[in-house]
C-alpha cells in the first residue's frame, strides 16, 4: 500500500476540525449577542435556520463547513481506492496534496472574503485535481 497518498487526506480531515472550530467560535457568540438560546430551540431546527440571523461573515464559517462535507467525500473515497489498490503514483500525491491545499485557501477565502469569482476559481482547480484522481483510481481498478 502506499500511504503517503493518505497523508493529504489526513491533512483535508484535520484542517475539516479546524473548521468546525472556527465556525463554532463565531457562531455561538453571534448568536448569544443576538439573544438566541440554544436551549430553547425548536425540535428539528438546524444550523442554517441561524444564518439569517447573523452576519454574512458568521455564515460564510457555517457555509464552507457544509462544503468540506460534501465534496471532500468523494476525495477520500478516491484517496482510499488508490491506497488500497496500489494504484497511487508520486502524481497522485502531488494532486493530492493540490487539492488539499486548494480546498484551505478555498475555506479561508470564503470565510473571510468571501468573492465568490475567486472562490470559483479554488473550487474550479482543486475539482480538476479530483477529476485526475478519480480517473486514475479507475484506471488502477479495472
């Protein structure tokens, strides 16, 4: 197995945490200075039931959380796959590693500045770089 292709996963997962962190340590103030109390919630509200209530800039944290759920999965599968398979390569790790470091400036950009034209371009690059690897973990498993 070669396990320096899980290395920028690892790194994607831990820098996911990060995120979780940082949103929570905007949010929770946000929504204190506001007056909302969690403990009097509504059964079945969700955190993007909060976002109109508080600032753009407290939103984009929450925002960019939900997107490191979504498409990083498919990453990680195709991470796994080409583990597993033996089919990673040194090109493999280096877009790999691309995405990951694509997918962070991705996140700091949107929680901070947030012009999505920019951010665009991120999410264009590192998508590239996934489309690479899933290519070539199918390659290596068929």
């Amino acid at each position: 197995m070669y396990t320096s292709i899980l290395a920028p996963a690892a790194a994607l997962v831990v820098w996911s945490i990060i995120m979780l962190f940082w949103m929570a340590g905007t949010r929770l103030p946000a929504m204190s200075k506001i007056g909302m109390d969690l403990s009097k919630a509504a059964p079945g509200g969700r955190g993007q039931d909060i976002d109109p209530h508080v600032s753009p800039s407290v939103a984009w944290k929450s925002h960019n959380y939900t997107h490191l759920m979504e498409q990083p999965t498919i990453f990680y599968a195709t991470i796994m796959i080409l583990a597993i398979s033996g089919g990673a390569t040194s090109l493999s790790v280096s877009l790999a590693w691309g995405y990951t470091v694509l997918r962070v400036i991705h996140s700091i950009w949107q929680a901070t500045v947030n012009t999505v034209a920019i951010r665009f371009v991120f999410f264009l690059l590192s998508s590239l770089c996934l489309t690479i690897l899933a290519v070539q973990a199918l390659l290596a498993t068929i």
